[in-house]
C-alpha cells in the first residue's frame, strides 16, 4: 500500500506555489461584475484563466521558475492552450513554459476530467460520438455468446453508467439521448424475447403491475441534468452563483423549466398537506415538505419528483394503449416485482411467456391474424376466437377437459397448505405472565401484553383446535354441517370448541376479472353463511384470487394477514401462489392447440 502522507505532503506544496504565483496576474473578468481567480488547480492539474495576454506569460514565467526552484517541471506537451479574442478563438497566440511551446487546443484536442476541448467549442460532435459509443457497445454485448438477461444486465450496469458522464458533462439535447434509447429499447427486446411492437412503459414504468428492474437511460439523463442544475444553483461558490451558468438540453425537454416545476409541485403538496394516496391509510410513511428541506435533501426531492412525473407520463402513455394498457384496470391485483436475483433463476421462455403474456402480445391467432401473419383467428378447439384471454380462462373444451381445473387445484392445494400452517402457529392467549416483585417482596404485578400499532387480531385466536379441511382428495374432508348443503366450499378452517367455521374460496381468473370474481363468489355464499349462523355457529366468508398469469389479488394478501401470516412468510406465500399459477397457466397456453383424447 502507498503512503497516505504524500499525497497530503504534495497537495501543500502545490498550495504554497500557487500562493506565491497568484499575484502575477489580476482576477479574470467574465462581464457582469464577475470576476475568476487566475489560477484554478486540481492535485497537479493547473488552469490559468487571465484577461491579457501579457497576465498569462507572466505567470507562466513565475510559475516556471517557482517550479525550478522545487526541483519539478511542467510537461507542455500534456499542456494546452486557447486564445478569445472577441468571442473568437485566436489560433495565432502561443505560450511557452520550460523553453518549449505549448501546444493549441486548434492543434491538439485536450481531455480534462473526462471532457474534450477542441477549437469548435461546441458539443454537436460529441452527440454523434456518444451516440457511436452506445451502438458500439451494444453490437459488442450482441455478439458475445451470453443469454439474453445477461446481456440486458451488461447493458444496465456496464453500458449505461458509461454513457451517462458523456450526457452530463456535454451538451447533448434531449432528442440525440431519445435516439440512443430507442436502440437500446430495440436490443432488449430482442434480449428479453419479446416481440419489437411492446411499449417502452412495460420496460422502464414503475407503477406497472409487472415492474421490471431495467432503468431508462433518457430518465437518468433529464435527473443528472436536474441534479447538476440543482446543484449550481445551490453551489456555496459566490463565483458560480453570480454567473450561473446555463444548461443546454435543446428546445424538447428544458432542464430549467422541469426543475421549476418540480420545486412548485413540491410546494403545492406542502400546501395541500399529507393525504391517502393509496390503501396503507393516512400515517403509514413519513413526508418531507421542501420549507423543512435543505442542501442535498432538496435536490433528492427535486429529482425523486422528476422520476415521479416520468412514471405520470408513462401511465398516461399506457391508459390510451388498449391492448398493452389493460393492466392500468387491474385494481385488485399486486403489484409483482422482479428482482435480479430472481431473473437469475428465471428461465428464458418463463421471461418471454410473463411479458408477453401480461401485455397481450402471445402469438394467439387473433393476434397474428393483427400482425398479418395468418387469417383465420379462430380457436382450434371450441371454434370462438382465440386471444391470450380465451386460451388462459375462457375456452369451453379447455374448461370441459379440467385443464382450468387442475390449475386450480394446485393453487388450492399450495394456499391449504400454507393456511394449515398458520393454524399450527396460533397460540392461545397467555394465562401464565411474568410477575414482576418489588425488591423486598412488599408488592407484585403481572406484566401487561403490549400491542403494537401494526399488529391485526388473528381470526384464529381465542382456541386451538382448528381443522383445517380442502376440497381435494388427499385432504380431510369437509364438516357434517357443510356436508349437508349443496355448496362446497375450497377451504373451511372449523373449530368444534367455539363453533366457529371460517370458508375460503379461491378463483384463479383472468385478472381484469378478479373483482368481478370476488362479487360473484361473495354473493354466492352469502345464504351459506346465513344458514349456519341460524345453526349457531359463527361463519366468514373470504372470497380470494390468483391471476391466471400469476398476479396475486389484494384479498389474497388481506386472508394471509387476518391469519397472522405476516412479513417474509407472507411474501414468500404470495410468490409461490403466483408462481404455481403462472407455469399451469404457461402449460395451458404450450397445449393450445391440442385437443386431449378421453381414454374409456
């Protein structure tokens, strides 16, 4: 390891230097009543910005023989310079330092903290050498033999965060980054499998039901330019503040104008104060109000509001998509987030079947009879029209064969089985407490049970002999009293002690039908339940549902949690359910086309 003193030591020197070279030359004038120090230094990295000609030789002179007198030397041949004169560069005016001449940036480009310097003083040429990086680089991740999450991967974490220093230190419009995402919207389809006519808001939206952990290099651009911008404004140098220097993004998208938005935004929610946006109810997060905001907080809130107002945008853009925006009415339905980790484990065609599938762009013959490849849409089996909603929940021969049935069974038997492990858990309320004793013994008080704000009584408290019965085979079979009826419901948890009988019934639907699924089946229970607490008992019905393309329903989540199922075993339960639902429903969709044969 390298000594940490010397880099310390070597910075000091170059401080004392620059003290005793300073008063060669006046402040720079930019105009405007602001004036720039003379010298600017980064470690050994020296700039000198003077207003004449005569300023800048005579600090180069001082700064060679200060730097003689320290045993060093400058390099001119890693030195630049450039000559305006009139706001034109001057390519006759040359300097030297240590006897030799240093070279024009006219003459040699210079790179200086990841930016080039050329006589054009422009940026349009950076644009098309970014754009050329990023085509590049994603011809080179194409060619390499990895599978294709793979290479989206790459792409997110090797490729992107090497595009977005170019985007922020040059001034590349928006319209260039526009072109840049639209090929690599391209290559990640192709990497993902799925068809080039899906939308970009499946790929890069937040609020979509299926969220996919891919960022969108155009949003990384427009917050690194609300952030610099940000931070300009909010710099403690009083030199940047009294210039405050412009952000050019082109005449599309305005840096200046999404920031000030922002900040209003951010001010009328102040105004309006804290309200419910959604079901966790008013208390469950914190708010952070922008008078309270200060520094790097402030520009968190500034960029956290531009990703939200991306995210508006993109909802809006999928509300008018009827066939890849039906998701934006799935209300009771969960929001299902992929990770990295677990498109690791994914297969390739489990990828391709969830987007395509939750999107409706399955190559169903209603939708390649759209696409121009075929003419006949109907369905080879009941002879109706095939769509992706047809094959998964509403083919009659499907239905007939028990195809949608034995689907249900495996959810049916995946959430009994984790329903009877909660009914193992439960205890009963706890007549042993802790005695606390005062020293000496003179007084004793038993410890009272605290609950806290985020604990929901258990359905099942109060007893511990729940039976946990299904409507399947292997499982116990349902009580006498249930038994007499003609209803037979998925799931009845009883308990002979309190006469207690709690029913679950479970729908596996296509998901822009979960609510109406739950109506339907509430409703039809709704005389059981009468019936039985007639009889004396007391009985609930919960109605829940699984997407046919895995998407767990609300009320799914709402029975997990009455049953004091909570935290990682709840998570875990919900993937598993949407899980076994999804590859039945893949399964479905692979036999499409199959009719099967009833042996005698």
């Amino acid at each position: 390891m390298g000594c940490t003193i010397s880099p310390i030591l070597f910075v000091m020197a170059m401080e004392v230097i620059l003290k005793a070279a300073e008063d060669s030359a006046g402040p720079a004038n930019l105009g405007g009543g602001c004036y720039m120090p003379p010298l600017k230094a980064f470690m050994d990295d020296t700039t000198i910005i003077c207003s004449k000609e005569d300023e800048t030789r005579q600090m180069l002179e001082r700064l060679d023989v200060l730097m003689a007198w320290c045993r060093m030397k400058f390099k001119p041949k890693k030195s630049r310079s450039l000559s305006v004169r009139k706001g034109k560069i001057d390519a006759t005016t040359t300097f030297t330092v240590a006897s030799q001449q240093i070279p024009t940036v006219s003459q040699e480009p210079v790179k200086s903290l990841g930016r080039w310097y050329d006589s054009s003083m422009k940026d349009t040429k950076r644009g098309l050498e970014t754009v050329e990086l990023a085509t590049e680089g994603l011809l080179a991740i194409n060619r390499c033999g990895l599978q294709g999450k793979l290479k989206v991967w790459c792409l997110q974490f090797m490729l992107i965060p090497k595009l977005l220093w170019p985007l922020l230190v040059y001034e590349i419009c928006s319209t260039t980054v526009e072109a840049i995402e639209a090929k690599i919207n391209k290559f990640t389809r192709r990497w993902l499998g799925v068809p080039p006519g899906l939308t970009d808001v499946a790929m890069y939206c937040r609020k979509a039901k299926l969220r996919l952990p891919l960022k969108s290099i155009l949003e990384e651009y427009k917050c690194g330019k609300a952030r610099l911008l940000s931070m300009l404004e909010d710099s403690e140098d009083p030199i940047v503040k009294t210039v405050q220097p412009t952000i050019k993004t082109g005449r599309k998208w305005k840096v200046v104008e999404a920031v000030d938005e922002a900040k209003e935004c951010l001010k009328i929610k102040e105004v309006i104060g804290q309200t419910q946006t959604d079901r966790k109810g008013l208390g469950s997060s914190t708010a952070k109000w922008w008078s309270k905001a200060e520094g790097k907080e402030k520009r968190d809130m500034v960029i956290n509001e531009n990703r939200l107002n991306e995210d508006s945008r993109r909802v809006q853009k999928a509300v008018q998509q009827p066939q890849q925006g039906q998701w934006t009415n799935w209300d009771n339905a969960l929001q299902k987030s992929l990770t990295w980790n677990e498109i690791w484990h994914m297969a390739p065609l489990r990828i391709s079947f969830l987007i395509r599938s939750v999107y409706d762009l399955l190559p169903s013959n209603a939708n390649l009879v759209r696409w121009g490849k075929k003419e006949d849409p109907t369905c080879p089996l009941c002879q109706g029209r095939q769509t992706t909603e047809h094959v998964l929940s509403s083919c009659k021969i499907a239905l007939s064969q028990g195809r949608y049935t034995w689907r249900h069974n495996r959810v049916l038997q995946e959430l009994a089985a984790i329903i009877s492990t909660a009914k193992g858990e439960t205890t009963l309320p706890n007549t042993n407490a802790l005695i606390f004793t005062t020293e000496g013994g003179a007084k004793s008080w038993h410890a009272r049970p605290v609950r806290t704000t985020n604990q929901i009584k258990c359905l099942l408290d109060g007893c511990d002999d729940w039976d946990v019965s299904a409507d399947l085979p292997e499982w116990n079979s349902h009580p006498s009293i249930i038994k007499e009826t003609r209803l037979r419901p998925d799931i009845v948890i009883h308990s002979a002690s309190t006469q207690q009988l709690i029913m679950v019934e479970l729908s596996v639907p296509y998901e822009n039908r979960m609510e109406e699924a739950h109506i339907y089946k509430r409703e039809k229970y709704m005389n059981l339940t009468k019936e039985l607490e007639n009889a004396g008992y007391k009985a609930v019905v919960m109605p829940v549902e699984v997407g046919a393309r895995g998407f767990v329903g609300s009320s799914v989540y709402d029975l997990l949690t009455k049953l004091s199922i909570c935290g990682n075993k709840r998570t875990k339960a919900l993937k598993l359910l949407a899980e076994i639902a999804e590859n039945s429903s893949r399964w479905i969709w692979s036999r499409r086309n199959e009719r099967f044969l009833h042996k005698d």
